[in-house]
C-alpha cells in the first residue's frame, strides 16, 4: 500500500508505517497514488474506491502531508487532506441537513476510532445532476463531496486512515461492523 522511502525524516518514515499497519473493509480498495508536490516537501496520497456489487459507490483521497519545520496554519508538522464523494438516492440527497451529517460522520470517525487532531476544517457539497435533451432518460442523481484536513498528534497515522476508511465506507452507504464482527460476502438474488 504505502511504499517506504528511504532518505526520508524519521518522523515521516514512522508515519508512513504507521499508515501501512492500517485495515480497511473488503469492500473499499486503496491504492497509493502522486501525492501533490506544492503543499509540503513530503507527501504521500491514497486513492481509494467502494464497489457493492461491481459498481462504483464512493471514490476518495487521504493525503498525509509533512513539513519538518511546521506550519502556522496547520499547527503543527502534519496534516491530513482529504476528499470523499458518494452517489446518493435523490430524496436523502435534497436533504438540507446533508452537510451537517457529513461532517458529523468525520468528527464521530475519528473519534471513534481515537485519531487524536486538532485544527480540523472542511466543506460538504452537494450535486445536483439533471438531466435533458437525449439524457432526459436518465434520472436525477444527487452527490455528496467532502473535502477535510486536519492535523494529527504525533506520528501515529493508522487510527486516521481506518477513521477516513470507515468513513468512506458510511458515505458509501455500507453498514458498520461492530469490532469483532465479519460480514459475509454479499450474494445477488436470482
């Protein structure tokens, strides 16, 4: 998943296994991708996808950015950037409260799941697709997005990535599973 690198500060070298001891649920797949250049002289970026059934349900990216010197805006020498968007049906997708749901689905991650941070900020949008002419057909489909950074304490980054993880899988509108609990693989009826 997170290829090590040597040459590399040890604080980021502890992140980065950190980030590689993380677990996720079968159903989302994580691929490290180009982390962006500009934002922080080391990065490292995770693209992930949720497939129910061959579909496509929620795509994201979890980015671990670090600036030996720190930074006054993230205040401190990490922060997490991340991006989620999921398909929703239209009536859950015309809720007004939708954003505030979202967020409340981060904030509950990471704390469920002990990912210390501080300094977090974010938007929630929604989208709107309606369709005309030779697409009339189709029907309206609603999106929801998440953009969040954050800075986390420390160098510890697994509890962050299973936060986010989980978070994408709720966005993805998958059930949780309690700890010690295995979900039987999803069959189609015929």
């Amino acid at each position: 998943m997170v290829s090590a690198q040597p040459q590399l500060p040890d604080d980021f070298q502890a992140a980065l296994a950190s980030l590689r001891a993380a677990r996720s649920r079968p159903e989302l797949s994580l691929e490290e991708i180009p982390a962006p250049s500009r934002l922080a002289p080391y990065g490292v970026a995770l693209g992930a996808e949720v497939m129910v059934d061959g579909e496509e349900v929620a795509t994201g990216r979890f980015i671990l950015l670090h600036d030996p010197n720190g930074s006054s805006l993230w205040e401190g020498t990490f922060r997490i950037v991340t991006y989620i968007r999921a398909a929703l049906e239209a009536d859950i997708g015309n809720d007004g409260l939708l954003g505030n749901v979202a967020w409340a689905w981060l904030v509950e991650a990471l704390d469920e799941h002990g990912a210390e941070h501080r300094a977090a900020g974010g938007t929630a949008t929604r989208i709107l697709s309606e369709s005309y002419g030779t697409l009339a057909a189709r029907n309206d489909s609603v999106d929801i997005e998440l953009r969040a950074s954050w800075t986390p304490s420390g160098t510890g980054m697994q509890a962050h990535l299973e936060a986010w993880s989980h978070m994408v899988c709720t966005f993805a509108g998958l059930p949780p599973v309690p700890d010690g609990v295995t979900l039987l693989p999803q069959r189609r009826r015929r």
